[in-house]
C-alpha cells in the first residue's frame, strides 16, 4: 500500500480537487480509500505529522530493550 497526502480546498460544490502533481503520480485504474480531516487544529496536524515521521523511522536505542523478545 502507498499513501499520498495533500491539501486541497473544499467547494460549495463539495468536490475535492487533487493536485496536478499528485494526480500524476497515481495510476490509470484501480481501486483507493479516501480519508478527509477537514477542520483540522494546526497544532494536531503537526503532531499528526511528527507521529507519522516517527513512525517511519528505524526502531530507536529506547526499543532496542524489546529485541531479545522477538
């Protein structure tokens, strides 16, 4: 799976605009899951996004406890 993330504005027609460069990077068919947050506080959308960084980060020196485990 591969996600993309984007901002887009909402209309009073209520249809989402994708961006011409996201747009181009997906495929010709198949099937996708949308998610909208809409009304989002700045500062959740900064830890949204800190979470997500860590989260796609190598395991921490603070993980490494739980190795023997595995």
């Amino acid at each position: 799976m591969r996600t993309v993330e984007f901002q887009t504005e909402l209309g009073p027609d209520r249809m989402l605009a994708i961006p011409e460069r996201v747009a181009a990077s997906l495929p010709s068919s198949g099937k996708a899951t949308v998610l909208v947050f809409v009304d989002l506080d700045p500062e959740d959308e900064a830890w949204r996004e800190a979470s997500y960084k860590q989260f796609l980060r190598d395991e921490s020196d603070e993980d490494a406890v739980y190795d023997k485990y595995r």
